[in-house]
C-alpha cells in the first residue's frame, strides 16, 4: 500500500467515530434538527422527541463526544450547536469513498468487457 494510501485510510478511520455517532436514529434526528434550526435548547431540542430530556442530553454528550455539536451555557439552559468542520469532514470522507467505488467499478467493468 502507498503512503498516499495509506494516509487516506488513516483520515477515513478517524472519521469512524463521526459515522458511529451518526449512525444512531435519534442522534442523526437532533443533528436534522440543530442544520434546520440552529442552535437550540436541551429543552427546545427534547420537545416532540419521544424520549425523555436526560435520553436528549445523552444523545447530545455522544455527538459532542464525536465532535460533532459542542454547548455554552446560557442562563440554567445548554443551547446545543453544530460543529460544521467535523460534519464538513464526514462529507469528504464520504466522496473519497464515492471516488474509490468508482474506481473499483470502472476495473470491474473493464474486466468484464474484457472477457468477453
């Protein structure tokens, strides 16, 4: 493996931790939530939920342990907000995975148009 290569597969594991947090229904809805709102309450963010507001902060304290929201305290409330470099960083992760499909593709079809 190339060192280009291999500093590529070094940059998509420690995206893992990105995914592992996204991966979760309810974290990925508090996360639609906080890109369609802003930056919102633990109390704002609990509302409609289904899930008591202690579940909401735990979801919350994983995707900041991801890196993905970070807090500041305001009054007695945490207002939540997204962490745009690491989602911006999951994205291109994500195409670098696209482009390599892509690539693996184009051999497979090359070698089944050879075959023939």
């Amino acid at each position: 493996m190339s060192l280009n290569r291999n500093a590529a597969a070094g940059k998509l594991i420690e995206t893992a931790p990105i995914f592992a947090a996204l991966g979760d229904a309810r974290r990925l809805q508090l996360v639609s939530r906080l890109c369609a709102d802003g930056p919102l309450s633990t109390t704002r963010l609990s509302e409609g939920v289904g899930v008591t507001r202690q579940a909401v902060t735990k979801h919350l304290r994983a995707l900041a342990d991801a890196g993905l929201v970070r807090d500041n305290r305001r009054g007695r409330e945490r207002i939540w907000e997204l962490e745009p470099r690491r989602l911006e960083r999951a994205r291109r992760s994500l195409e670098q995975i696209a482009e390599q499909w892509d690539v693996a593709i184009g051999r497979l079809k090359a070698f089944v148009e050879d075959e023939l």
